[in-house]
C-alpha cells in the first residue's frame, strides 16, 4: 500500500521539474527561429554578480537576451540569488558553468581575488572568457579576451571636457563614497578633462543625505565663485540639487542615472548625467563571444570596449526615460 | 484458523518486514529523493556535463557550503531548538579573520581560533537565553541574527570604512594550516571532507553515544528526560555551541579559500540550513530526526542549484523549486514518520 502515494509524490517533483524544463524551452524559443545549424549548437553563459532586486542588472539581462534572440543562440544568464553580493556564490556559479562546458563565457569581475581560481578554471578548460561591466583593471593579467564597460578615468574626462565646454571656471567632485578607487578614477579624469579649470574634491556621507546637502552648501558659500558640480552618483545628485536651488548660477551634472536624476535633467535643472549604457555590457557581451567563437573575430585585439559614458542631456532626456521604462536604459 | 490467532505474539517481539523498518529510519526519504533528483536532472542534463567529474565536484562544493552546518543545525533541531543567527555568524566570523588578518595583520591561525572562539561563544550565550528564560529559541536567535549582523557591518565599518575586506591572498598562502581549510584536489575542495566529517561524528555521537540518547529525549519531552537525569540544559548548551562553532568553521573556510570577507556574507544560511535538515527528515517539533539524512539533504539543495544551470533554467526560478522541494520533503517525510508510529503500535 506504501508504494502509490510515495510514486505520486515522486511523479510530481518529476512533473515540476520537467515542467520547469519547458518553460525554459519555450524562453529560449529564438534558437529553432532561423540561423545556420553551426550558429544554433553555440551556447555561451553569462554569470554576473547582479542582485535580483538591482533595476541596473536588469537592464544587462534584457541586453542579454536580445543579443540570444537577435543571434539565435543559446544563452544563459545566472547571478548568486538573494540580495546581497556573494563571491563565494558566485565562484561556484562560475565553476559550475565551467563544468557544462559552454563554448563561451560572459562574466562581471567585482572582486578580481575571490574569482580568480574560478576564472583560472575556466582558462584551463579552454573556455574563452570576457568581462563585463566590473574588472577592466585585471582582465587583460588574467588571460580575458577583452572587457566591456565603462572606464572610469575616461568617463571622468569626458565629464570635464563637456563641463569646460558649458563655460564654468571653478568646480567641485562631490566624492560620496571616499576610499573606492573607482570613484577616485572619475574625479581624477574629471580634473584632466576641465583643463587647467581648478577641481577639488569634496568628500560627503552616502548614507547622510542632509549632511551631504550641508557640506556642498558650505562649500559654495565658502567660495562663491564656484560654477560647476559634478556628482559621482545619484546619492550625491540628490543632496546637491537641494543644495541649488534657487541658485542657477552653479552648473550640476552626475555620474549614473535615477528617477530623480532624469527628471531634473529634463527640467534643466542639470547639466546631464553620465550613462554608462549597461545595455551594451550585456548586448555587447554576448555577440562579440558569439563571433569570437564562430569566426575567431575579436574587435580591436583586446582593447577594452567601452560602453561609456554615454551622455543624458535635455536633449534626449525624455527619451530615456521612456527606455528606461522599457528595460532598456 | 481461529487457534492460529487465539496467542497473539507480543508486540515487542513482532516481526517487522524489511520494508517497514527501513521506512521507519528518518533518512530514508531524503536518500530516496535524493537519488531521484539525482535521476531527474542525470537524464535531463547529463549531457550539460551534471554527471561529469567536474559538475559532480561544483554539486558537492555547493553541498558542502550549507552541510557543514547542517549536521549540527540537525542535532539542535531533534534536541527541539532552532538557530536563526547561523548566517549572522558566518558573515561575524568571517569578519574576525579578514579583518583580524588583513587590518592588524595576525596570523591566520590566531584569527581562526578567534573566529571559532566566537562561535562557540555565540552558541553559549544563544543557549543560555533559551535555558534561562524559556523563551522559544525562534526569538532568541532570530534577535541575534539581527544584533550580530548589525554589530559586524557596524564594527567593520568603524574600523576599515569598507564593507569588504580583501587582499588577504599572500598572508593565507604563507601560513602553514591555512590549508586544511583551503586544500583542492583537483576540482574537489577540502570543505567537502569537513562536510562528510562532521556529519559522521554528529552520526556517531546520536546514534551510538549516551550524549545522543539524551538529544533525542530532550526534544522528544524535556521534562520527562529532565525526570529521566538527562542534563537538558547542559545538551541544549552544547548544541548551540557546536551549531555556530560549525558556522564559524564554514566562515573560515570561505574567507580563507576566497581571500575576502564582506559583512554580508552568510545570510539565509540559517534557513538553508533548515531547510537541509528538514529534506533530511529531521522534525521541526524536535525529537526525530538524522545527521546521515542531512548529507543527503545538503546533496538534494546541491544538485538542484546546479542541476537547474546545468539544465539552462535561468537562476530566478531557483527559489521556487526548493520551495516545493522542501514542501514535498516535509509532507513525505510526514507520511514515512505515521507510518513508523504505527508499525509501532
């Protein structure tokens, strides 16, 4: 009698899993479109350390998954599930897309020393490898095929040319995470790119929003010949607009975007903002494996491939925010 | 016909059939199932490479992460408590020697000392809440998981102005016992002999010490093993102390083997850890339960994880099918448990 509810349960699991099975199937429902046979036996795996909840990542994945559908070929996307970044997670990510055996693997590389063995693993395997979005210091040490992404120090020098460029003669780098090197890259190029304009770095508290309002208030009363404020992310655009306003007199513009960040540039009360169009990290990531695996094509022997800065000015404001509604900015 | 039955034998002595006995062991459904997972994700992906050398050695790894706690999360949970705070002192621990050695420069052995020092400490002071003031241990660790998690962002922010710790590579790779934690052979780490390891000694030490008998008569009814002599308090005690001294031991293996710590690491463990020692037919109410069926419990959460990459299901419909893997657990174990009551009776 014990044998046909134990084989009911059994059949059940079999069911959601296979269930599961053909719901994956149909999703990647691209591949039996059209494209040579060679094109549709490629499957190239992306591991990112993008948390579920981030709106940021979920704009790579739909870059991703265009880049699957456009090609007709087999991608999967995997990032450590939960809220909170996980290297050890994700080097057992890294090490199980290894043992499938793609033909290519896409990766992020926010902590270079926790994923090194995985990577190392990979290399060894003979499975090509390129970085998106984090890692464009390491990647070429490492044996990567190439990095995708923005580079801070010249995002930062585009900053300050287009800043130079609005006239401004005395400026701010309003630093909101002190001690992360990337952030000390973009205030470094933002001096190179103003050109001789004086740029001094202001340090404020991420998590102290009213503080960081008060500290670039001071700054500003304490120098009023101050005309141009770069912000480093949204945590700083946010205290620095209600730092100015009222006060036209002072050029802002910010690193990344955010609700918030658009709509003041849409009302011109910024400057822009800087994007660093992560569509591209996961479009991009996806079909330069996919030609490097199929014809041995890689763009520019190596070189980092940037996908910023990508600028957002009252120009085309309006139209980010609508393809930012769409996953897409 | 009626004289057959007019003696009829007593129930002590009855003869039970294979097949009854072995449905009475608590693991029996977490090795069935896990063989079935096993069989399902073998046919469905064996040729993604599940079945292959190095697929089987990243099913093990995962497995090994959550079963080095498991084991001692199982014998707590038979004793009848919970540990909510095993995360929190994965991601403290793990602090202790990145920063310990990356900060003020220790030695990584010192550091690991100090990590599992820690744990046990936890452990004492968790138990000896619950003990003290009878509290279900559900509020007691879940208000540690809280206070130990904020005090190890807290702290570490305070001392490094980072969140994360890293570069700990050269001083890990000079020290001499660094490696019991850090060894590989070939794809397989080392984590996975701990994981075995203490699941056999938490084995041995339930079915085949005095210690054990008392972790089952503490959870089965603590007044009447308390009645019996059994030291209840002094168990408990002691089970929360191997609990987060276990989790302390997982901490030193991923900080040692990753070279970083970030304060964040280790969360939802706790409940991964639970939810392993369920699968392995342990009883949420205490009193019933298995170490070996937390091996296979750990090998189940394993081979889902990364039999559903293997497979190509995309990471987000991971929760989800532990989700119904753990429901499925609960309601088969359930029957197994009536049935083993009944052949009993």
């Amino acid at each position: 009698m014990k044998t046909p509810r134990w084989a009911a349960g059994l059949v059940a699991l079999g069911l959601i899993l296979a269930a599961c099975g053909a719901q994956q199937a149909t999703s990647t429902g691209g591949a039996d479109g059209d494209g040579e046979s060679a094109e549709r036996d490629m499957r190239i795996v992306v591991v990112t350390h993008g948390q579920a909840s981030d709106p940021f990542w979920s704009v790579v994945v739909n870059g991703v998954n265009q880049a699957r559908d456009d090609l007709g070929i087999e991608v999967e996307y995997n990032a450590p599930q939960g809220d909170d970044f996980d290297v050890v997670a994700m080097a057992q990510l890294i090490d199980t897309a290894v043992a499938s055996e793609p033909d290519g693997l896409v990766i992020s590389n926010p902590d270079p020393s926790g994923l090194e063995a995985a990577i190392q693993g990979a290399l060894d395997a003979g499975i090509p490898v390129l970085s998106i979005n984090s890692g464009s210091d390491v990647y070429a040490d490492l044996g990567l095929l190439t990095h995708i992404g923005q580079t801070e120090f010249e995002a930062g020098v585009g900053a300050g040319e287009r800043m130079a460029a609005a006239g401004v003669t005395n400026t701010l780098c309003v630093n909101q995470e002190v001690g992360n090197v990337a952030l000390d890259l973009r205030c470094q190029g933002f001096a190179e790119g103003l050109g001789g304009i004086p740029s001094r770095v202001v340090a404020v508290d991420l998590s102290d929003a009213t503080g960081a309002q008060a500290g670039i208030q001071a700054e500003l009363a304490g120098d009023p010949t101050i005309d141009g404020i770069l912000t480093l992310g949204p945590t700083g655009a946010a205290p620095a607009l209600l730092a100015l306003e009222g006060n036209d007199a002072v050029q802002l513009a910010t690193f990344d975007l955010s609700p918030e960040v658009l709509t003041a540039i849409d009302e011109g009360r910024m400057l822009f903002a800087i994007d660093q169009q992560q569509y591209l990290q996961g479009y991009l990531g996806v079909s330069v494996m996919a030609l490097y695996v199929q014809y041995g094509l890689l763009p520019g022997g190596g070189d980092i491939i940037r996908t910023g800065p990508g600028f957002v000015t009252p120009d085309n404001a309006a139209q980010v925010i609508e393809l930012s509604s769409e996953g897409i900015r | 016909m009626a004289t057959a039955e007019a003696r009829p034998i007593d129930e002590r002595v009855r003869r039970v059939g294979l097949g009854s006995r072995l449905l009475g062991r608590p693991e029996v459904g977490a090795i069935i199932g896990a063989a079935l997972v096993w069989i399902v994700f073998a046919v469905w992906a064996g040729d993604r490479g599940f079945t292959s050398v190095a697929g089987t050695a990243t099913i093990l790894n995962v497995a090994a992460q959550v079963g080095i706690v498991a084991s001692a999360v199982a014998l707590l949970m038979i004793a009848g408590e919970f540990d909510l705070s095993v995360g929190s002192v994965v991601g403290a621990a793990g602090m202790v020697v990145a920063i310990g050695v990356g900060e003020f420069g220790l030695p990584v052995w010192l550091t690991v000392l100090m990590a599992i020092g820690l744990g046990l400490a936890i452990g004492f002071i968790n138990g000896y809440i619950v003990i003290r003031t009878r509290l279900p241990s559900f509020i007691v660790t879940l208000g540690m998981l809280l206070i130990l998690r904020g005090l190890t962002i807290g702290i570490t922010r305070a001392i490094t102005a980072r969140t994360q710790v890293g570069g700990l590579a050269p001083a890990i790779d000079a020290d001499p016992i660094a490696g019991i934690f850090t060894a590989r052979f070939g794809n397989f780490p080392v984590a996975i002999l701990w994981w075995i390891g203490l699941a056999l000694v938490a084995t041995y030490v339930l079915l085949r010490t005095p210690f054990g008998n008392w972790i089952y008569g503490a959870g089965g009814s603590a007044v009447a093993a308390r009645n019996l002599g059994v030291p209840v308090a002094r168990v408990k005690i002691m089970l929360f102390m191997a609990t987060a001294a276990s989790a302390a031991l997982l901490a030193v293996i991923q900080v040692l083997s990753v070279g970083s710590g970030d304060v964040l690491r280790g969360q939802d463990k706790e409940f991964e850890a639970i939810i392993t020692a369920v699968i392995g037919g342990t009883l949420l109410t205490g009193g019933y339960g298995s170490a070996i069926g937390a091996i296979f419990g750990a090998l189940t959460l394993g081979m889902t994880r990364q039999g559903l990459f293997f497979a190509g299901v995309p990471g987000d419909w991971y929760l989800a099918i532990l989700g119904v893997l753990l429901l499925l657990a609960v309601i088969i174990n359930n029957y197994i448990r009536q049935r083993a009551t009944r052949t009993r009776s």
